[in-house]
C-alpha cells in the first residue's frame, strides 16, 4: 500500500471516530502492521470492525491497526472455508453408475409396483368423485 493510501484509509478511520489521529508515528505504526493489505481490505475492515455490535451498550474502542489486521485476516479464513465446503471431498471419486444402472432388476419392479400403485388410487378417486363424494 502506497503512502498516499494508507494516509487515505486512517483518514477514513478518522472520519468515522475522530479518536484515530493522523499522526507521523501513528502513520508509520498503521504501515509496519498492515502496509502489505490493499486499501479496500482496510476500509472494509473498518467499516466491519464499527458494524459490530459494542460489547454491554459501551462505545466501541477507537481502531488500531492489530484490530484492523485481525479482521482482513478472519474475513480471508472465512472465505477459504466458504470454498472448501463448496469442493467435493477429495480421494472420494462419485460413483459412474446410477442406482438404476447398478439395479435394473430392482429398479423395474419398483417401477412396476409405482404404476400399479398410481392406476389404483387413480381408479379409487375416479369412483369417489362419480359418486358425488369429495375425495378429501
């Protein structure tokens, strides 16, 4: 992150707490801790950190740079457990055959049975509903 940028992202803290002070050593602390993040991870993460509900009704700490860090760096790990959960399991290839594929047999006389079972209650509402009674 350039000079420019991180005076930019502490201003931006400013603007939301004034307790974030614009100072040379306060600078160069905000640069050795989070000088490797771009500008949109420190804004988002401080706009994060004071969108957090405050601790009993007290007022939120003013921001410093480890807070800032913490949160790009739970955020990050967040994310990378977001598309490890969307991954299929490795070592575990999906098996090739269908269930109706490894079970013709099987699966013929369920279908069967579904269609004799389907024409019967088809049969049992046509009576129902010539009779003049409701089906339900």
């Amino acid at each position: 992150m350039s000079p420019e940028e991180l005076r930019a992202c502490i201003t931006f803290a400013n603007g939301i707490d004034p307790r974030v002070q614009m100072t040379a050593p306060n600078a160069q602390l905000w640069g050795r801790t989070i000088g490797n993040k771009t500008s949109l991870e420190v804004t988002t993460a401080i706009q994060v950190y004071y969108e957090r509900p405050r601790i009993n009704g007290k007022e939120h700490p003013a921001i410093d740079p480890a807070s800032v860090r913490k949160i790009i760096n739970e955020e990050y790990d967040r994310e990378i457990a977001r598309q490890r959960a969307l991954e299929p399991p490795k070592g575990k290839a999906p098996n090739p055959l269908s269930w109706r594929q490894r079970n013709p047999d099987r699966w013929d006389k369920h279908y069967s049975e579904g269609q004799r079972q389907f024409q019967e209650n088809a049969s049992r509402l046509a009576g129902t509903t010539t009779r003049g009674v409701a089906p339900f």
